[in-house]
C-alpha cells in the first residue's frame, strides 16, 4: 500500500485501485495522477469590469 497525500484523506491505495477522489492511482509503489493535464473546470475570470466589458464587444481600447 502507499498512502497518498494529495487531500486531506490521505488514502492507502493498494497496487493498482484508485483512492477515495478517484484521482490519483498506485502503480509500482507510487502514486500516479489518473488523468494528467484535465481541469475540472474551465471558467473565465475578469477582475475589472470595464476590461471586461471592451472585451465582450471584441474591441480593447487604446491608450
């Protein structure tokens, strides 16, 4: 078993079974990320409101 310590579960995954997330698996006695380089969520974020709305309208402005 190796425990993983990516969450706060702190799981001992056996060769080859997933943890409690389901993420993260153990493989020659380490732990391996199941789905490398995947988002859960891709959200755009704009701080300033104005950038934001020149950016809906396709238009940025200029100095």
């Amino acid at each position: 078993m190796t425990k993983c310590l990516y969450c706060p579960h702190h799981c001992d995954i056996s060769e080859g079974s997933t943890g409690r997330c389901a993420m993260y698996t153990s493989s020659n006695n380490e732990i391996i990320e199941r789905y490398p380089d995947h988002w859960l969520v891709v959200t755009p974020v704009c701080v300033d409101h104005s950038f934001c709305s020149w950016m809906a309208k396709g238009k940025i402005p200029s100095d």
